[in-house]
C-alpha cells in the first residue's frame, strides 16, 4: 500500500487502488459505480460520482458488496444488476 498526501487528505494505493480518507476525520471517499466494477470510478472515462462518507459505513458496506458478489457467484467479466431501494 502506497500512501501520498494531498493537502489535508491523505490517498492510500492499495491493491492498485486510489481511497481517500480525510485527515483528522473518520470520513472515507465511497463511489459509484463500486470500485470492483469495469465501469467503475477507477477507469478514467470520469463517469463516477465520489462522496466522502463515514468510514466503517464505507468499509462495511465494502464487506457486503464482496459478500454479494460471492454468494452470487460473480465472477470477474459476469454481468450484474443493481437495483437501489430505501
């Protein structure tokens, strides 16, 4: 894991992956579409939205999408849906 601070936020490579955590504060970067995804914010086509949000939420919710994938058995190429409910 690489680390290199910009300003007041220190980004974290880590498994060839660019997270942003702000520093002095719980806060992680979260993004959509996930990170683990082909269309996701690390692509470069600038077709992502990022937010800072807390940084366990962040984490557990990372922990659930890689459940999801595994008891889906998606596997890296498989296609999916994802449907956003309340």
């Amino acid at each position: 894991m690489g680390r290199r601070q910009h300003g007041t936020d220190e980004l974290l490579i880590a498994d060839g992956l660019l997270h942003e955590t702000k520093q002095g504060t719980d806060l992680q970067c979260d993004e959509y579409p996930f990170a683990s995804t082909k269309e996701g914010s690390t692509k470069g086509d600038n077709r992502f939205s990022v937010r800072l949000i807390d940084g366990d939420d962040n984490e557990t919710g990372g922990r659930r999408l890689d459940q999801m994938y595994t008891l889906n058995r998606i596997l890296d190429g498989d296609a999916f849906y994802m449907k956003i409910t309340d």
